[in-house]
C-alpha cells in the first residue's frame, strides 16, 4: 500500500509516535508499505516553522533526510495534480489540504490523517 502522510501525521511520526493511532503506527512500520510526503507538505512545514507556528525536534531538513533515510519518499507536485483540485467538492477550503487529496487520488494513495474533513474526499483514509 502506499501511505500519503498529512503534515501533522509526518511530525507526528518524525518526533512524538504516541498521537499516531496504533492502526497509523502499524501500516507505517509495515514494510510491504510505501510512506510517501509531498512536497505541498514540506512547503506547508517551511511556512509554519518561518511564522513561529511550529517547531520541529531540529530543523525540517534534517527531519526529512532522517525520514527519508529510513524510507520515506518525497511525493513531487505535478501539474496533473494541480488540475485535480478542480474537481474537488468545496469540502475543505485548505489550499495543502485539497492538493494532497488530490495527489492521493491521482496517485493511488492511501491518505494518512486525523482531519475528519479530509475523510470525506473520495479517497481512502487511514487513521
């Protein structure tokens, strides 16, 4: 299965595995799974981090090269996913949000997430 994580499910993972539901847990650790982040998620990340509204065990680099030197792969954003967002109902107004549903339609993806809102998106959720 290929797992999209959420911004929150990507911290979450990187420095405090308790808020993770042992389900989320379970499918990250398996490793016939494929953990994937997007680069909407690392922007989103960046942003946060340069306004003061979170803060990181270190900096998001070196979060994300110890992730993606235990596996994670970073999801690229292209145009086709862009566009998918067209076609999203108005269920969610977050611009990152509505990109990553996208790509986990476009991709096949199984989105990783504790936001009810994202649940309701034609795509398989986990959490």
């Amino acid at each position: 299965m290929k797992l999209l994580l959420d911004s929150h499910a990507f911290i979450w993972w990187h420095q405090d595995k308790k808020r993770l539901s042992a389900e989320v847990m379970e499918a990250c650790e398996n490793p016939a799974n494929d953990l994937y982040l997007s680069l909407a998620s690392v922007w989103e990340m960046q942003i946060k981090t340069n306004m003061g509204k979170l803060r990181l065990a270190g900096t998001l680099p070196i979060a994300i090269t110890k992730q993606r030197d235990q596996g994670l792969q970073l999801l690229d954003i292209r145009p086709e996913h862009i566009y998918a967002t067209a076609g999203l109902p108005p269920i969610h107004g977050d611009p990152f949000d509505r990109l990553l549903v996208a790509q986990a339609m476009s991709e096949n993806m199984t989105l990783v997430t504790a936001d009810l809102k994202l649940a309701r998106y034609p795509t398989p959720t986990l959490w």
